[in-house]
C-alpha cells in the first residue's frame, strides 16, 4: 500500500473539496485506510463467474459477529457457578428483556455457523480452492474450523445440563489416552478430579476469548485471500481484464441476497423450532451422580464422534498383542481426521483445480461427502451392531480418500480440457452437472 | 436456474444432517409417543386459556403435592388470564420462609406474586425420603427435557395399566406404564376420573385432565411462545419482501454485465 501525497490547495481542482472530503483526505494521508478500504472492497477484482457457493464465506463471517454480539450480551445475565448456571440461564429465558430470542439466536447461531462453514469447505474441496498459490488460505481456514470446534464445545458445557457436564466429561477424558501423562493433563484441564465449578468457570473464560482469536484468524484468512485473489468454478487463473469484475457492487449485492435467503432459513429456526438441533436431555440439570442414557455431541462433531467411536484396538494380527489401545487409537484418529487436511494440497497434486474438469474426483466428492454424511448418522446412534460396522468402513474409507485415492486420482486421471480463459470458456455448458 | 440447482443442493445438505439427527432415537429411551393435536403447535399456535387454567388447576391440586415449579412465578399466571387480585389470592395460599428480619431472625409469610412456585419438599433427600427412594423432577422445563416433550407427557400421564404384561417382573412399589422407557415407573398414576372439579364445567376425564395439564406445563416451560411465533411471523415477512427485493437488485445490477 502506497500513501497517496499530501493533498495541497495547489493539487486540488477549481471546485473546492467540501468538509467530509477534507476531513476524508486529511485522515487518509496520515492513515490510508479509505484507500484501503476503496482497494479491498470495491475495487477488489473478483472472478466474474463465481456462483453462489462462494456466498458462504461472507456468511461465515457474519454469523461470526451474530456469534459474539449476542454472546456478549448473553454474558451479561450468565452465572459461570454450578449451582446457578442453569438457572440463569432460565432466568435469561424467562425474566430477561427479549433474553428468550437472543439466546436461541445464538444457541441456534452454533449450528448455522458449523452448517455455513462446512458448506464453504466442501465448496473448497469440491472446486479445488485449496491448491497453490492458496495453501495457506486453506491452512488457516483449518485452524479456524478447530478453533470453532473447541469454542462450541466449551459454550455447549456453559448452560451446565446434563448433556453440557457429560460431554465434558467425555471429551476431556480422551486427553486421560496419553500415554504417561494423560492423567496429569486431564486433570489440569479440569483444575481438580472431576468436571466441576472451576472446569466451568475456565471453560466460561476461554469461550469469551476463543471467538477473538478466530476474528484474527479471519483476518489473515482475509489477508491470503486477498493476495491472490477468490478461486472460481473454472478453477483457472484470471488472465484478463475481462475476467474480473470489480467486487462491489456485484459481490456485495450477491452477497446481500444471499444473506437473505440464510436469514429466512436461520430465523424460521430460531423462531419455530428453537430446540430441534438440541437435545431435550440438556434441559435437565447437570447431575454428575446419573449418567444419561447416551452421551452425544450436536450434530456437527457428529462424524468425529463416529471416528472416535470406530477404531478397535491396533493389534499385531494372531498374537493378541496389542500396540495401541481402542481409546488412544481413536483419538489420534479424530484428530487425524482433521491434521490430515493440512496436507490435502500435497495429496492431491493435480494441476487441475476445478472438479468439473476431473470427471473421476468428482465421483469421489461425491462419495466422500455422502461418507462423512454417514459418519455423522454413525456418531447419533450407539456403536454396535449396524452402525458400529458402518462407522469403520466409513472411517476406513475416510482416511483412504485422502491417503490413496486422491493421489492416485492427482497422478492417473485424464482431465477434461481447460478453458481458454474465464470470460470465453471454450466448453460452454459443460461441467454444469456439479452444481 | 443455477440459483435454484444451488439450493436444492444446500437443502439435500440440511436433510441429510436433518435425517442424521432424526434417526438418533436412543435404544433405552421410551417408545416414541403418538403426536397429539395441540392448539399451541404449528406457525400460528397459541395457547387456550381456558385449557391453561384447567391445568394450573390439575397441577396445583394433583402434581405439586411431589413436583415443583421453580423457575415459574406465582406473577407469571398472569399469561393464563387471571387477575392481579386472583394472582395475590392463589400466591397468598402458600407460607414461605423469608428473612432475616431486623432481629436477625428468619420468619415466615404468605406468598407473593413475586414469589417463585413453592417448591414442595426442602431438599432431594427430603423428597426421595418421602417418595420411596425416588426424586420427582421439577417440573419448569420438563416439557422441553423429554424427546417428543408434550406428546411423551400426555402418553406418560395415560398410559398407565393395572396389569403389566406376562413376563414382565414388576419391582417392590413401581407401576407399569407403557409410555415410560423399561415400562416401571415410581409414580403413583397420578389421575383418577374426577380427580379434579373443573370450575367451568369440563368433564375431567384422564385424558381431558392430561391434556389440560400438558398444556400447561409446555406454557410454564416455554411462556415466551406466543410472543416468538407472533415476532416470528413479522421477521419472517419482513425478510421474504427484503430478500425478494434484494434479489430484484441484484438481477439489476448483474444485468449491466451479461
């Protein structure tokens, strides 16, 4: 960014600039940040061919500032305490001006944050957004799914209901599977023996931090995008003029109307069906002397839940010897599940971005989301039986997408002719079939 | 057209996460429960007061005896229709502690509007002790705190039978109750025929009086309802002509490119 010069009275044209404008250039030479924001929202070439797919990314980003307005004035009426968290936040329904709207808001805002998130990744493995020059666009995009994961976790644990201390519980005692000091680590975690009121009161503290952090994260996230600019649907590189458009007011109106059709979904939730992504079992009060029926995470930890649940003891085959136990196993597998997208851009290193292009990778897009679909129908039902088998083959096949068949698919796939450039595409009509 | 393929795309997405959660129904739960007809359901449900103040009624002379109401004002059931003199008389029938008064004494007085329900036994001890080992639940949310809530309570509060099937072994002072998951339950059956006189009149069978009291409880458990679903419809208009309007622009807008 270059500063533009000290505007003079000498510089300035016959008509005199009126105040604001003064006022305007006066900030803008000492701190440019109109020219800034002139550069990166409406001058910001776009690729004119972007479909709307590419809206949920700007969603993600409002729901985010939906996330911590309303949890900050949700934090005003909340008591972090065991013996006061569930009832206030029934005081918060109840007694609380418009408590009961801002609540489900951002109750219901967790689920349309994960569901808007997810779409916009798939959209990135599906058109390929994770390529270079955009690796570490993806990188980031990946530490802010991870921090979502641990800000939902530990906001799910604050209204302090059964399902709230159970998943707690759960989930911090997977830290217990590392070997020699998983006990020490779970139970600094918990700041005593058992999930209890410093486990909340902490939990309550880093889920007013976490959201900050993944502002920033955003930001850089931002930052790598605006350096080389949105991928498109064609996947290739914008040559000319013509290929670009600039982003407002064309993206910002698309983005608009898209942000419509979201709120109409978001609040028909919000306002119909405030408690049909819960489970009724949180609306009773956290009791750690009885344990519910089943424990299960909301529906967007569902698949890693499934992984988690899927892996047997790795053993050394006919000798009973085994090398890793279930519950190490699978946490390493959860996790992995996720570390393993970190080098998606190295496992498939195909020149061609755009799935329309790669008639075989985009059968195993779609295959994998239909995998990760069944994951998460794993991870509701209890590990036994039918579901249990589906969730090893799902997991299997989960981590086969990644380590054998995308690079295989990057290496022997015949791709389909690129077009020209974005503005001319030589094939036109084709690839239709992906959207 | 790409718009429309886009959405029906997004909503396979939702349905599939929609399903996935469906299906979840937990082995060990109760059998799911047959959906009732409720007036306060659906885009445009409300409430029928007088059904409200025939299950305040039931509750009050029925269910409070062993299960509370913490979260619910005496001041609250001025939703169900009655007055400020009749709210001061029904939160007057109640004594509770308050204090410390000046001498540093605790004392007791009647109720107040601005009281919350009295809850009916000190402690959980207290009420296992008095209720064979078994906790009755406060009632506040309960409508909320069971899958199928109102459904799952009126099955609960019919569906008690005086002889448990063959093979069924019942425990020492359990009830066979086919809506509950395992079928033994520690409730008493709770409504007789006539357990209650409704003042307006209303015949009080078991399933009249299960469906008043439901009713009730589902209004304790979400008293904000009718305001949301109103406020609701507002914001759901509002944004249907805001969205169909920014659609226009953008159609507009875009037009200047093709």
């Amino acid at each position: 960014m270059t500063a533009p010069s000290e505007p003079t009275p000498a510089a300035s044209t016959d008509a005199k600039p009126g105040m604001i404008e003064q006022a305007k250039n006066w900030i803008d030479y000492r701190m440019p940040i109109f020219t800034f924001m002139e550069h990166e929202l409406h001058e910001y070439p776009t690729p004119r061919n972007l479909n709307y797919w590419w809206n949920f990314g700007s969603l993600a980003g409002i729901v985010l500032v939906i996330m911590i307005a309303t949890g900050i004035v949700l934090a005003m009426s909340y008591t972090p305490h065991v013996d006061h968290a569930f009832n206030s936040v029934e005081r918060i329904m109840r007694d609380v001006n418009y408590g009961w709207l801002i609540r489900y808001v951002h109750m219901n805002g967790a689920s349309m944050f994960f569901l808007v998130v997810y779409i916009h990744i798939f959209r990135g493995l599906y058109f390929g957004s994770y390529k270079p020059p955009r690796e570490l666009l993806w990188w980031l995009g990946i530490v802010i799914l991870l921090l979502m994961m641990m800000t939902a976790f530990m906001g799910y644990v604050l209204p302090w209901g059964q399902m709230s201390f159970w998943g707690a519980t759960v989930i911090t005692n997977l830290f217990s599977a590392i070997p020699w000091v998983g006990d020490a680590i779970v139970s600094w975690l918990w700041g005593g023996f058992a999930v209890d009121n410093p486990t909340l009161q902490r939990f309550f503290s880093l889920h007013y931090l976490l959201p900050f952090v993944i502002v920033g994260v955003v930001v850089l996230h931002l930052w790598a995008l605006h350096t080389h600019g949105s991928n498109n649907p064609l996947g290739i590189d914008r040559k000319s003029e013509k290929d670009s458009i600039p982003f407002h007011p064309y993206y910002t109106i698309k983005d608009l109307y898209g942000l419509g059709v979201f709120l109409i979904f978001y609040m028909a939730i919000v306002f119909f069906a405030p408690n049909a992504l819960g489970e009724p079992e949180n609306y009773i009060p956290a009791n750690p002397l009885q344990t519910p029926a089943e424990i299960v995470p909301e529906w967007y930890l569902l698949p890693y839940y499934a992984i988690l649940r899927s892996v047997p003891d790795i053993a050394i085959p006919f000798t009973g010897i085994v090398l890793i136990e279930a519950k190490l196993a699978g946490v390493i597998a959860m996790f992995a599940s996720i570390f393993i997208l970190f080098v998606l851009p190295w496992l498939d290193f195909s020149p061609v971005r755009s799935a329309r292009f790669r008639p075989i990778y985009k059968q195993l897009f779609w295959i994998f989301l239909v995998v990760c679909v069944l994951l998460g129908w794993v991870g509701a039902n209890k590990p036994e039986g039918v579901p249990l088998l589906v969730g090893q083959v799902c997991t299997a096949y989960y981590f086969a997408h990644f380590l054998i068949l995308v690079p295989l698919v990057a290496k022997y796939e015949k791709t389909r002719p690129l077009p020209e450039s974005i503005s001319q595409p030589v094939l036109k009509g084709d690839g239709e079939s992906g959207e | 057209m790409r718009m429309t393929k886009a959405l029906i795309a997004a909503l396979i997405l939702v349905l599939g996460v929609g399903i996935a959660i469906g299906t979840s129904v937990r082995a060990a739960d109760a059998p799911k429960p047959e959906a009732q007809d409720w007036s306060f359901t659906g885009l445009f449900g409300t409430f029928d007061r007088a059904a409200l103040q025939r299950g305040f009624q039931v509750y009050k002379e029925v269910c409070s005896g062993c299960h509370g109401l913490k979260h619910v004002a005496y001041r609250n059931l001025s939703a169900l229709g009655y007055t400020e003199d009749q709210i001061k008389a029904i939160a007057a029938t109640v004594e509770v502690q308050d204090g410390p008064n000046d001498n540093g004494e605790m004392f007791m007085r009647k109720g107040r509007p601005s009281d919350r329900f009295k809850e009916p036994f000190p402690n959980e001890n207290a009420a296992r002790a008095a209720n064979n080992g078994a906790y009755p639940p406060d009632l506040s949310v309960i409508a909320k705190a069971r899958p199928h809530g109102i459904d799952y309570l009126y099955a609960l509060l019919t569906k008690y039978k005086e002889e448990p099937p063959q093979g069924v072994q019942m425990s020492e002072g359990m009830f066979y109750n086919e809506a509950f998951g395992g079928g033994q339950i520690a409730m008493v059956p709770p409504l007789q025929p006539e357990s209650v006189q409704y003042q307006d009149g209303t015949k009080a069978t078991v399933p009249q009086m299960a469906k008043d009291v439901t009713t009730f409880l589902a209004w304790a458990a979400e008293p904000e309802l009718e305001e949301r679903k109103s406020l609701g419809r507002s914001v759901l208009l509002f944004l249907l002509v805001l969205t169909a309007l920014l659609y226009a622009l953008k159609r507009k807008i875009w037009s200047e490119l093709h």
